[in-house]
C-alpha cells in the first residue's frame, strides 16, 4: 500500500467555535470500516489541556465532527497529553 498526501492538508484544523478544540489539533489517526473513515483525534482549546475528539466521513477528506470530546482527562496530571 502506498499513502500519498491530499492536496487539501490538513484536512482537520482547529474549530474557533468549539472551545476545547479552537487552538490546535493534531495526532489524528483514522479508521476505515464499515464504508465509513473514523477519525481519533488530539485537542487543545486556550487551557492547553488534552482531549481527544472524534470525526467521522464518508470520503476521507470532509469530516463531520461531535460537538464535544470523546476523552476529557479526569485527573491534573492527565491534562497535558
């Protein structure tokens, strides 16, 4: 299998609209089943604390995403990653 990047990279940014995501997003990591791409995903919001989010599609290039995180920490030293 070879994997060549999209032409439209990143296909996820930060989403100002959602705070615990609007500064940066990255370590994504995707899975196909089911005819359908998961997207896993790490955030930050102005906190600087880690959450991990959740998008999914039908094509691999436009993801629809939840509104809020699929992992929040529970504990302080949890909160940075």
């Amino acid at each position: 299998m070879k994997l060549i990047r999209h032409t439209i990279n990143p296909v996820l940014k930060p989403n100002i609209l959602n705070e615990w995501e609007s500064l940066n997003v990255f370590n994504c990591g995707v899975v196909h089943h089911a005819d359908l791409f998961h997207l896993f995903y790490r955030a930050q919001g102005p906190d600087y604390v880690s959450r991990i989010g959740y998008a999914v599609s039908a094509d691999g290039i436009n993801f629809n995403r939840f509104q809020d995180p699929l992992l929040s920490p529970v504990d302080e030293w949890e909160t940075r990653g």
